[in-house]
C-alpha cells in the first residue's frame, strides 16, 4: 500500500450495560448475557479526529487483551464508575 497513509486504530473501551444480568427471554425460551455497550459519541468522537475507532470488550484473559492493544495507536477510556 505504497503511498497510502493509513490512520490510527484508537481503542475504545466499552462497559456493562445497565441490564447486566442474563434475562429470560419469553419469545425463545432462552436467556441472554448482559451486553458490553459504547456511547456512539465515542467513536464519533474518534473518526472525527482522524482515527479508527475499535471497540475493545471486557474480557477474562490479560494474553487476549494484550493481543489486541498491540496494534492499537491509542487507547480512549470511556469512563464509568470504575475509571
């Protein structure tokens, strides 16, 4: 990709929706988990300055996390009570 610049991969962290527990759902007959959610603003926020955004979600192994920030230019902390 010769003379193409390419932008920034910023990540975006994402939380726990307020619906953070698994539900029943009555149409399926199944549960779902709670979901990990982002503000739009977020990563508007980001291809505004320039960058890509890439949502990262909370995961349970630091090896995972580890392999998705090493690509990464930057890193947004959407904040929350636990930031």
């Amino acid at each position: 990709m010769e003379g193409i610049k390419l932008k920034p991969l910023i990540g975006i962290t994402t939380g726990n929706s307020a619906a953070n527990e698994i539900r029943f759902v009555p149409e399926t007959g199944g549960t779902y988990p709670r979901l990990q959610t982002l503000p739009t603003t977020y990563i508007h926020a980001v291809e505004d300055a320039g960058g890509v955004p890439v949502l990262l979600p909370i995961v349970d192994q630091e090896e995972t996390l580890y392999g998705m920030i090493e690509h990464l230019s930057g890193v947004v902390f959407s904040g929350g009570v636990d930031v």
